[in-house]
C-alpha cells in the first residue's frame, strides 16, 4: 500500500521553479559548500538566521530533510547530497543559457553602412574612430562601410536605406530623420601666406572691404547665420567639400572658411592664418541621423551606444 500511494503522490515540483526557489537553492549550494551555516552567511554577506531560514524554506518545499545540524555539527544527509549534484547541474545550466544569451547580443555579424562628411577624422575628440575601434572589439566579423559624401546625399541614403546612418552639420531637420547631437565645430575665415592680408594687422582689416577679395564658399545650403557672413565676401568659387576650399585659400587668391581643427595643420606651418577671428566665426552643431521607424539592427545600436559613450 505504501508503493501504491508514492507512486500516485503528486510530484513537489510539479510547478515552474520561481525566482526565489533558484535564490534559495544558491544558498543551500553555498551552505553545502562551506560546510555550515555560519560560514555561508559570511560568504552571502547575510545573517546565519537569514541562512537558516532560507534552508528550513528549501526543506518544506521539497519535502526533503537537506542537512543534519546541532551538537555533532553539520553533515548533509543522503538525499541531501543527491539535491546538491541537482542543484549543480541546475545552476551550471542557467549560467551557461545566460552566457549564451550574452553572446548573442555581443558576438555581432552584417554590416554598417554609414554616411560621413569630410574631414570629421581631424576632430580632437575622435568620438567616430573611438566607437568604430568599440564595435570592431565587440563584432569582429562586422563589415564597416563608409561613405564620404556631402550632407544632402547622407540624408537621402539614410531615408532610402542603403545606409544605415550618418554624421552630418544640422542647417534644418527633415521628417523621417531622427537626430542625435554628437558635437559642435567651429569655422574660421583663412588666408594663406601668399595673399595680401596675411601680414595685415587685424586692426586694419576691419576697416577693409572683403568685398573687395575672392573668396571660396560651400556649394551646399547653409543656416541664415552662416550665409550672412559669406555675404561679405566676393563668392567668385565653390567648393562641395573643405578640401576643395582648402586648395583654393592656398593658392593664395581666396579667402574661405575652415574649421579650425581642419586648418590648424597649416597654421601650424605658418601657411594659413584667421582673419577677424572674433567677429568672422560661426558654430556648426553635428549629429548622427538614422531614419524614424526602422527595425531595431543589433550592429546599428551597439554602434550608437558606442558613439554616445565615448569621449
């Protein structure tokens, strides 16, 4: 009759195992493994009586007598010693399920392809090689592919597709984009040593026409701000990127504008100088765009979250 009623008993476990079972059954782990309570509390940084109560839980819920404890102290029994080997192939299971699913978000493969205007690698803070060399760690099988092109071009690629994203100066935001600031760079009026302002006093250049001298500008829209101060130029040149302005201030017969950290090589060199650096300036505010509604592309989160952490 005994066998009869063990065999039609209800299993105790026949349930999910909850969050607390699996807490519970690390403390008991933890207790076997440092042969009492006492020790185990210190190892758990908790109280013995957390420790005890915690075993005395496990016990009730399996119906199971895990341990002997009193004067003789502790010894596991039996069936005691027959959980802790479940116990172990249990939390062995879950360590190795988690670890995998950690792989999967960090072992990344496909693509990035981004769209980048030109000359963002003389930046000082170096944010889009500092992400790019994160990714690189974290997905080394990832294929990077990166577009140099003007502005416009980023945007239409982001929102037709076949880019992922970009970095671009923000003139005006445009639906389907999302935008996210990523840096500020500021622009300065240039000559080259072989035009005729370069040994001209500051001073006295406020009191001179520009008008009066060529000058290279962007062939690519520009904020209200940044078009006023061009219009005190004589715009006899255009240029789609700076290296274009770059070769045209130094042949010595324009004027243009150049971010300082593009120009300071030449500056450096004493073959460009600022003009009317206080007055003839202007800020341009950066940000990475990708488009509105796209399904979430693990290569191209990680990607963003390594931009926007990094210096």
């Amino acid at each position: 009759m005994e066998e009869i009623r063990m065999k039609t008993k209800s299993p105790v476990l026949a349930g999910q195992l909850a969050d607390a079972d699996i807490r519970t059954l690390r403390v008991f782990k933890t207790v076997v493994e440092c042969a009492g309570f006492t020790l185990a509390a210190v190892e758990l940084n908790v109280t013995r009586s957390a420790v005890s109560l915690a075993m005395a839980d496990l016990e009730q819920r399996l119906s199971i007598r895990l341990c002997e404890r009193g004067r003789g102290g502790f010894a596991m029994t039996t069936q005691g010693r027959e959980v802790y080997r479940q116990t172990q192939k249990l939390l062995a299971a879950l360590d190795e399920f988690r670890s995998g699913i950690n792989l999967i978000h960090f072992h990344l493969k496909g693509e990035l392809n981004i769209g980048i205007t030109d000359s963002l690698v003389t930046m000082p803070q170096m944010r889009i090689s500092n992400a790019l060399a994160q990714l690189n760690k974290l997905g080394p099988d990832v294929q990077i592919n990166i577009q140099m092109i003007p502005p416009k071009e980023i945007e239409n690629g982001v929102l037709d597709g076949h880019l992922h994203t970009g970095i671009i100066p923000v003139l005006k935001t445009i639906e389907g984009l999302k935008y996210n600031a990523l840096y500020d760079e500021k622009s300065f009026l240039y000559c080259s040593k072989d035009h005729h302002l370069f040994g001209v006093n500051d001073n006295n250049i406020s009191n001179i026409r520009l008008k009066d001298f060529n000058a290279v500008v962007p062939a690519y829209d520009q904020t209200e701000e940044i078009s006023a101060l061009h219009q005190k130029l004589n715009p006899l040149a255009t240029s789609t990127d700076r290296e274009g302005v770059a070769f045209l201030i130094l042949t010595g017969r324009y004027l243009g504008y150049l971010p300082d950290h593009y120009a300071k090589r030449w500056v450096n060199e004493g073959k460009m100088r600022a003009i009317l650096p206080q007055t003839m300036t202007y800020q341009t505010h950066f940000a990475t765009i990708t488009k509105k509604g796209i399904v979430p592309n693990p290569v191209l989160e990680n990607y963003l979250e390594q931009l926007k952490g990094s210096p």
